[in-house]
C-alpha cells in the first residue's frame, strides 16, 4: 500500500473568468475516472503553454495559460483518497486547476526542474469536474507530460509485521517488504512503483556492502517467476535526491548501486536465468541520509532465442523527427565526415536532412544522407560517452563496423527507437536533443533506452519536396499542395473559441513542416478563418479573423515563421464546406492559400 505525506495546496478563490482569461465554461479534453483507475498512475502528453498572462485575470500568480483547460477529468469514488497532480516538461510549467466545487489551485515548481505539482484533498474538491490548465512560466511552449494519480487518504488498519529489526540495524532479508508478483512477461512492460527513499544504517558497515544510507526492511519484494526466458532485468531509480539501490537476489546475492544511471541516479543490470526465480528484495536509500519519493522501475529485456521485434524504414529519401521536437520542426541532421556529429536542426529543404535505409542482413540498415551518399558516408552510432565525439552519433565512410548496422524497434504510434548491432545488447538507445541543447550542443547521441520522447522517432516521407516546383506559378504550386493534402486542414475548434487545441497544435506543426519541406518558406499565404453558421453573422466574421490570426501566431511564434508573409482572412459563415450540415464541426476550419 502507498502512502505519501506533503503539503496541501491552499485553495483561493476567484470571480467569473474575464475575457481572454481561464475559464471552467469552456471543456478540455474530456476523461472520465474513478479513484481507483487513478490508483494506477494516469499520463497525458500536452503541449504547455498559452496566451493568457495570469496576473491579468484576477490571479497573484505569474505565467501564461490557454482560455480553455487543457483538459475535463469527471471523477467519482474518490472519497478515501487525494489527487497529485504533476507536469514532467522541457520548459518552465506552470499548473492551475479549478476542483470539482470551483475553487482554484496554482503551483510553479514544486515537482522540481521548475516543473508543478499540486495535491488535492477533499471528496467536496475532487467528486465531479476537476479543469486542469498546463501553461508556462515566461508564455512561450513545448512538449510536456500530465501525471495524475491517487493515493489513500489515511492508513489501513496495520497488518501483522514481523518483528522490527532496531532502527540503525542493516537491511536484511529476514524481513520482507511489500509483496508483489511478477512475471518475467509482465516485466516486458516496464513496472514502476512508488517508494519513501532514505534510511537510517550507513551500508558501510553492513555485509550487504555499498554506500549511503538504507533501512533495514526492504522496500518491496518481488516474487519473480518465468525469469529464465530473458537475457537481463534492469532495475533503476528515478527521484529528486541522490539515490542508491540495494537488491538480494533469490539466491541470496548482493547487489548495489549508486550512480549508474545518470543525474545521481542509480541503475542494475541483473543476468536474468531460472536463477532470478524466487523473492527479490530491493531497498532505495539515499548517498547523504536524507529521504525523498522516488520512482523504482523494473523491466525484463531481450527474450531468449526470440529476436527482438523490428520494423521496417521507408523506401525511398525521408526526415527523422522526435516525438520531443517534431512539434517544434526539428529534424536529424547528417554532417560530413570529419566535420562534428549528427545533429537535431530547423526542418528544411537541405540534402543533409533527407535520409536514406539501405537494407542490410538481419533486419539492420545504414543510413545515409541525399548530402553524403555520394561520398559513402553512413551514420555511426558511437556508444555512450564514447572516445569518438563524446558518445554522438556521426557521419564515416561506410564500412563493416557494428556500429553502423542500425534497427528500428517499434515503440507504438508509428514511432520507433533507434538502436545499433553494437549497443543494442547494452541497452542503448539513439537521443534526438533540441537545437542547440545543453547535451553536446544538440547532437544526437547514445543513451540507455528509456521511456523518454527524445529516443521516440519518426520517419516522415519526403515526398513533398518532390511534389513542389517552388519555380512554378502560385496557381500550379497551390494545386500540387492541394495534391499532398496540405491546404484544407481540419484545424477544428472548438464552440464559440479561436483557441487551438493540443490536437490543432499538432496539425499546425505539420502545415509548417510542409511549407518548409516544399521550399516555401519565403513565398506569401493567406490564412483563411471560417465558422459554422450558428450565431450573428457579424459575429462570426470576427471570430474567423480570430482563428486565422490563432494559426498564424502558432507559425511565427512556435515555427518561426515569417508574420510580414502571413495574411489573415476572415470569412465568417460565408464558404460553408458543408452546407447541408451548416452547423456541423467541419465548418469550423482554417484554410491556406498561396498569394
């Protein structure tokens, strides 16, 4: 059972939204849940930020969030828990919600890494309707993470415990912590569980050996079963403090770890065999004796004389995104060799950024650039903080090395990681960064393989570039965009709103990857805004001028864009593209036209 003790949130409370502020009149994204679906940890991908400068609407807060939430969680049974609520992004977060009796919360950087968190208590604040806003600190944005999860809101009665070790004792597995049972299938997804990091002995001075600080009951122990049909399983810790991680193998084997994983974070790697059948025991300490919550995840990797599942690479030129920076049209891009390594750019119309998948036996390609082929160069992926080029990924004169045999193992949504012969079996993994990035300056590297958007790629086909003359009149070009399906997009919104939703955002990335993609960068458009037929006629002319002119401050301020090139239009409920239906969603839409 978890229990976690924090601070609660004080509630304020604050007048009807004014115009161009938060309000709970409008919906988000809708889900419905009860307390014990949310028991498990629920996640939701979002794109942070907003137009709406809080102090501006009655709030004492600083940062910037859309006029409608994010998202409309309608929950039920949650009467013997709290909620926590919390944002894992790329930029500064910020979180407000409105709870189910219309009182709002606000946090800044309370989950760490100027990320927000908030906890929730009270059946009268969580039974009903809670509205969660994901805004930014400075009003710019990115990619960021929902977390939402439940926790009991007071203890059970206390079960029956063997008799407790004196408190400065050394852990032992005479003791056993919260049970769970697993299979090494089930482990094949990775298995999180929370945990209260820290203790009290100093391992030093315990057989188990190690360093820091750890309790002497184990934390939780696992029951393990069907272990011998994987080749290692990989324990690891991810939390705000330095951790350490202690494991007593079923045969009674030590373990320990402190750093391994990266960020003060420790990482196992075990042998998995028939012998890992049985009760492991895993304690999470701290280096310094402090205690923090952390994150303990348990994952069984490469099954025994299975291949690892791959999928296949286009035919034929196509760019490399991230789920990271794909909404920020950032591509991989393949330098000479010699000249520094493979790095995340701008997408655009350059050879260096057009790949090619040569098949190779086994299910491998190389990979090569439009800019480099004709050199036979290929993509090396070098291992972690490797001698060359300090871990990244580089451009070298194709040859017979394991390092250049790349394998996309798929990883859902049509995305895919990217791993070589030569670390696949170290559990490596290629990390797209952003534009000039705090890690080797944005180049693309080796990493352990982690749940993490930077190692989630995508292969976007570069037809666009062929299917374009940017040489050919306005008339032809907008008939070759209409051709690759790039000039009605179903930039849909909702009743009555010029604000462009999570899923809007995204087709609005990928309106600004084909213009860039066609070479069009430089030539003129017009944005053209349009509404269904319901309400004044006079109306909807002034909110089609506002959805236009809502596309074309996502093309300049997020894809840079240039605004002297963009023209809005309003057409109101002029040009229906539905007028049977004149009320229907579709008509509510924003079209382009090349000028």
């Amino acid at each position: 059972m978890k229990f976690l003790a924090t601070a609660l949130f004080g509630l304020f409370a604050m007048s009807a939204a004014a115009t161009a502020c938060p309000t709970f009149n409008q919906t988000g994204a809708s889900h419905t849940l009860t307390g014990q679906q949310l028991y498990s940890p629920q996640s939701y991908s979002v794109v942070a930020g907003g137009q709406n400068p809080l102090q501006n609407c009655g709030f004492s807060n600083s940062g910037y969030v859309t006029t409608a939430p994010d998202f409309s969680f309608y929950l039920s049974g949650m009467d013997q828990y709290y909620l926590v609520a919390d944002v894992v992004s790329q930029c500064d977060a910020v979180l407000l919600i409105n709870t189910a009796n219309a009182s709002w919360l606000f946090d800044d950087d309370s989950n760490g890494n100027l990320d927000p968190r908030i906890e929730i208590r009270g059946a009268a604040n969580l039974n009903g309707r809670v509205d969660v806003w994901v805004g930014t600190y400075d009003g710019s944005y990115c990619n960021a993470t929902l977390n939402m999860e439940t926790w009991l809101a007071q203890a059970p009665a206390p079960q029956p415990q063997p008799q407790p070790q004196p408190q400065a004792n050394c852990p032992s597995y005479a003791y056993t912590g919260q049970e769970v049972s697993l299979t090494g299938q089930q482990l094949y997804t990775p298995q999180r569980y929370n945990v209260n990091a820290g203790g009290p002995t100093p391992l030093a001075t315990c057989p188990s050996g190690g360093l820091g600080y750890a309790y002497a009951v184990p934390h939780y122990s696992f029951y393990l079963s069907g272990m011998e049909g994987y080749q290692r399983l990989e324990i690891e810790v991810e939390s705000q403090c330095d951790t350490t991680l202690l494991v007593n193998t079923p045969t009674t084997q030590w373990y320990f770890d402190d750093d391994s994983r990266g960020n003060l974070q420790p990482l196992l790697n075990l042998a998995s065999s028939d012998a890992l059948n049985g009760r492991l025991d895993v304690w999470v300490g701290t280096y310094d004796g402090a205690t923090c919550l952390g994150v303990l995840e348990l994952e069984t990797w490469e099954p025994v004389n299975v291949a690892p599942p791959f999928m296949a690479l286009p035919e034929g030129y196509f760019r490399l995104t991230t789920m990271f920076r794909e909404g920020f049209s950032e591509c991989l891009e393949g330098n000479q060799a010699a000249s520094g390594p493979a790095f995340m750019d701008r997408c655009q119309n350059v050879t260096g950024q057009l790949w090619r998948a040569v098949p190779a036996d086994g299910g491998y390609y190389r990979l090569t650039t439009a800019f480099r082929e004709g050199f036979n160069e290929c993509l090396e992926g070098n291992q972690i903080n490797g001698a060359a080029m300090s871990g990244a990924a580089f451009m070298d004169s194709c040859q017979d090395v394991s390092g250049q045999y790349w394998r996309a193992i798929p990883a859902g949504d049509g995305y895919f990681r990217l791993t070589t012969m030569f670390r696949e079996n170290a559990g490596e993994c290629l990390e797209g960064n952003q534009v000039n990035g705090a890690t080797l300056n944005g180049a693309a590297f080796m990493d352990m393989c982690q749940d993490v958007s930077g190692q989630y790629w995508r292969a976007i086909p570069a037809e666009l570039v062929q299917q374009v003359d940017i040489d050919a009149t306005a008339e032809v070009i907008q008939g070759q965009l209409e051709t690759a399906g790039m000039t009605n997009l179903p930039i849909n919104f909702e009743f009555d709103s010029a604000t462009l939703t999570p899923q809007a955002r995204a087709l609005v990335a990928r309106l600004a990857q084909a213009i860039f993609d066609a070479g069009l960068a430089g030539r003129p458009f017009e944005v053209q805004g349009h509404t269904d037929a319901s309400g004044a006629a006079s109306y909807n002319l002034d909110l089609s001028n506002r959805r236009a002119q809502a596309v074309i401050e996502e093309l300049v301020n997020v894809h840079g864009i240039n605004r002297a090139l963009l023209t809005p239009v309003g057409y109101g409920e002029t040009r229906l593209i539905n007028p049977s239906s004149p009320n229907a969603a579709e008509n509510r839409r924003v079209e382009i036209l090349l000028r």
